[in-house]
C-alpha cells in the first residue's frame, strides 16, 4: 500500500465505523419521544438513563471495533479538515434551525422542519469534509433534507418530528456505513483465530 491508499484507509475508518453511530440515533429518538412527554421517558431520571445506555453502548462497539479492526489515526491534514467539518456542523446547526423556523424578527419562519434541514445538511456537510459522500448517504440524508425542506411543516413546532427523522437517518446510515467498512477491511475475526487480533 502506498501512502495515499494509507491515508485514504485512515480516512474511511473513522467515518465508517458506522455502528456507533446506532446508539446515537436511538438517543436522538429518545430525546424526540422524551421532549414530547411520551410515557416514561418525560421523566429526568428516564432520560438519563438512555443516555447512560447509549453511552455504554457506544463503548461497547468502539472497542469491538478496536479489538477487531486495531486503531488507525487519520492525516494532520485530515484532522484539520475534521475540525473544520465540526465547527461547520455546528454552526449549520444551530444558525439553520434559528434562521428557519423561529419567532425573532429577524429569522425567515418558513414553514419547514429546521432540524430536520439543519440536521441533514450537517451529516452531508460532515461526509462531504471527510470521506466524500458516498451514495447510500446522500440518499438517507438527502431524503431527511427534503422530507424536511417541504412546506408543509405549519403548527405546532416540528422539532421533535425532526429529532426522530435524524434519529432513524442515523440509524439507517450508521448499518449501511458499517457495511461499506466490511466491504473495505474484510468481516471482523474472532480474537485468537488466526489472523484476528489476539
């Protein structure tokens, strides 16, 4: 392997991983279920729970992942663009969702799902920074960005609607993420069989 394909390896293994992203977008349901007051999850101590689980879990596969797979740091450069990717996000975050739908007087209120938007744009913007957008993700995203660009989000507040959108896109990019990073570093090994780790 040459330095780029090295780099490129690097690159795809740290935003391929894609099953941690799965507890991320339950926690992102949850939070949409919990913020309705939807049985006990409208409870602190039930939100904090979940967010305990989706921790534990997300532990729980990046160290499979690690054990399975070893550890590999991307470029300097990539990192950079890492940062810059997030501080974008971020910014796409929380300025689409005010800009979009907001009673200030200087936002445009239109009739859409801004998290929904903002949130999609984010993944897309991250993807794009980082490994390129790979098709599966600009179909999920893409659809939680139009589903929310519609002009049919009139009402009562769609956030929490947006919350489970993204929640579910997560889940469903995260499995097909984790698919791609199979095809790209073979089907994990059991510790101690030749070839695994161990």
């Amino acid at each position: 392997m040459d330095e780029r394909q090295l780099e490129t390896a690097a690159v795809t293994y740290s935003y391929l991983r894609g099953l941690q992203t799965v507890p991320v977008g339950v926690l992102l349901i949850v939070s949409a279920l919990a913020n309705a007051d939807v049985g006990p999850l409208g409870s602190d101590w039930a939100f904090l729970l979940a967010v305990a689980l989706a921790g534990a879990a997300w532990l729980a596969i990046w160290s499979r992942y690690r054990a399975h797979y070893g550890r590999m740091t991307p470029t300097p450069g990539q990192q950079a663009r890492d940062a810059v990717a997030a501080v974008v996000a971020i910014a796409v975050v929380l300025f689409g969702a005010l800009l979009l739908r907001s009673r200030a007087s200087w936002s445009l209120d239109l009739p859409v799902n801004a998290i929904a938007v903002s949130f999609a744009a984010m993944m897309l913007i991250t993807y794009g920074l980082g490994a390129g957008v790979k098709r599966h993700q600009l179909i999920v995203w893409g659809a939680v960005l139009a589903a929310g660009a519609l002009p049919v989000w009139n009402g009562e507040d769609p956030s929490n609607i947006g919350l489970a959108m993204a929640g579910a896109a997560m889940i469903a990019c995260g499995l097909l993420d984790h698919r791609l990073f199979v095809g790209a570093f073979g089907p994990r090994r059991a510790i101690g069989e030749p070839g695994g780790g161990g």
